[in-house]
C-alpha cells in the first residue's frame, strides 16, 4: 500500500472516531411505538405520576429526535402534554402527535 493510501485510510478512521463524539449512536433511538399504546402509557403516566422519558419525532423546530425527561401533565386547553422536569425547574410542551417513545425514568 502507498504511502498517501495509508495516509488517507488513517484520516478516515480518525474522522470517523472524531464524529462519533459529536453525534448520539443510533443505538439510542428507540422504536416507534403504536399511537394506541403511546396514550395507554401517558394516560397511566398521568394518573400514577410516574417520571417518564419521552422521546419526540423530529419536527419543525428540531431535525433530529429529542428526549425529554420529568412528569407529565394534560394541558387542559389544548391536546399538548406538559412536561416539568424533576426539580421543577423546566417544563416542556410537546404536542402528542409528535410523540415517538415513552418509557419510564
């Protein structure tokens, strides 16, 4: 192999290395699960006040899937769920549609 093959093959590898850090593994992604089984499991949320993780479609203000941690809230006028994370501290809007995964915390 050249010297300028072994050059580039190195390069690639740290390029590769490099932007795994930047970026979360796909790994975490979970699967998108069943819109009947999406409110089942924020209905029991509520109700119980479990701490959940949400994780959220992209949208229009975010391209890539987010999650949002903390206990989760009907919105009494609109079909938005409110999430307040656990100290409090924040609270999140998501509309329900773009909910992709829920999990408990």
């Amino acid at each position: 192999m050249s010297r300028s093959a072994t050059n580039r093959h190195s390069l690639v590898d740290y390029l590769k290395k490099g932007y795994g850090t930047l970026f979360t593994p796909i790994a975490k992604v979970q699967v998108q699960m069943p819109r009947n089984q999406i409110s089942t499991y924020l209905k029991k949320a509520v109700k119980n006040r479990y701490p959940i993780v949400v994780q959220v479609n992209p949208t229009s203000q975010s391209e890539s899937i987010v999650e949002f941690s903390g206990i989760a809230y009907f919105s009494p006028k609109s079909t938005q769920i409110i999430i307040k994370s656990d100290l409090q501290t924040i609270t999140y809007l998501i509309n329900a549609r773009d909910i992709r995964h829920i999990r408990r915390q």
